[in-house]
C-alpha cells in the first residue's frame, strides 16, 4: 500500500443520502465516507466492500474519507485517464489530418484562380500567394544585371515574369523598391 492509504470494511451505507462509514482494519475510530470521495466506476459501495481511502481531517474537526476506492471495482482516475488519453490523441490526429487537407485544398484553389484569371504573362501563382496584391515586378536584367522594377501600364510590364530563385521580387509600391535598391526600368 502506499503510505497515507488506509483499508477499512464498509459497514454501514446509506445509498439514498449517499454516505456510510467504515471501520478501519486497525481497528480505531469509523470514519466517514461520502459518495462524492469514491473514485470507482460500474456500481456504488454497499456494506461489506473493503474500501481503500485517505484519512483527511474536515473543516469540522473530523475525520473522513478521501480519495476512496472499492477493492475489486476499477478506478475512475485510471480509466478515466486511459480513455481521455486515448481520445485527445485521436482528436489531435484527426483535426491535424482535417486542416492539412482543407489547407491544400485552398492553396490549390488560390493556385487555379490565378491561373483561370491571370493574364498569360502574369505573375506565376506561386509568387503572387507569397506577396498577394503586390504589382511592382522587381526584375533583373539579363544583358547588364541592372535591378530594375517595372509597374502597371509599362510597355514590358506583362513580359517581364519573375524568378525568385535569381533574385527577382515583388513590392507593394515603387517607394519599397527604391528603397531596396532598384531602379525603375525605362520602357
């Protein structure tokens, strides 16, 4: 047993009040047992159950039970916790499961609106979800290496398409291109 847990019969029970008292193995005073310190599932204590519990004093001065159990009858705490355990986890797995697949489905429906919807020179879908609502292409020159941004209505505005992975961008305005280090293109 563990220390602080004591063993006693239950020898009387009042099932209707829910309250009874047990009388400790080592035989001293009966101590008091109320129905909310059993922590058992499937039935409630009648007489004759040998209750394992911890003695604690009341506001009243008195003795009682505490942290009760029936010998033979499983614990609420174990099975509780087994089973809250065991449905956390699958809630966890499901709602995990449940937001990767609706946020692929809207990554994928941003992708095919900006494909249905895009002019054919436009940004590629990838790069208009990383900075949406930003029209400032920041391009790089081929011939000279110049950085240059071009804006809407430029002449080589809808042939100018970005490659992030050579370093060209997208800003939300010419001030945050100047200020980046680009020049504005001159077509």
């Amino acid at each position: 047993m563990n220390p602080g847990l004591n063993k006693g019969e239950l020898i009387k029970w009042n099932d209707d009040r829910g309250f009874g008292f047990i009388q400790p193995s080592e035989g001293a005073k009966e101590v008091f047992l109320h129905i909310s310190a059993v922590k058992t599932l499937g039935r409630r204590p009648k007489v004759g159950d040998i209750i394992f519990y911890e003695l604690v004093t009341g506001t009243d001065g008195k003795n009682r039970a505490s942290s009760a159990s029936i010998q033979g009858v499983v614990s609420q705490s174990s099975t509780t916790r087994t089973i809250k355990t065991a449905t956390v986890k699958q809630k966890i797995k499901k709602r995990g499961l449940l937001e990767t697949i609706f946020g692929t489905g809207i990554l994928a429906t941003i992708v095919l609106f900006q494909m249905q919807f895009s002019p054919s020179r436009s940004p590629t879908p990838i790069a208009a979800i990383t900075k949406p609502g930003c029209v400032v292409k920041g391009n790089i020159s081929i011939a000279t290496g110049a950085k240059l941004y071009h804006v809407l209505g430029m002449e080589d505005y809808d042939g100018t398409i970005i490659d992030s992975s050579k370093g060209e961008r997208w800003f939300c305005s010419e001030s945050e291109a100047v200020a980046a280090g680009w020049h504005r293109a001159p077509r």
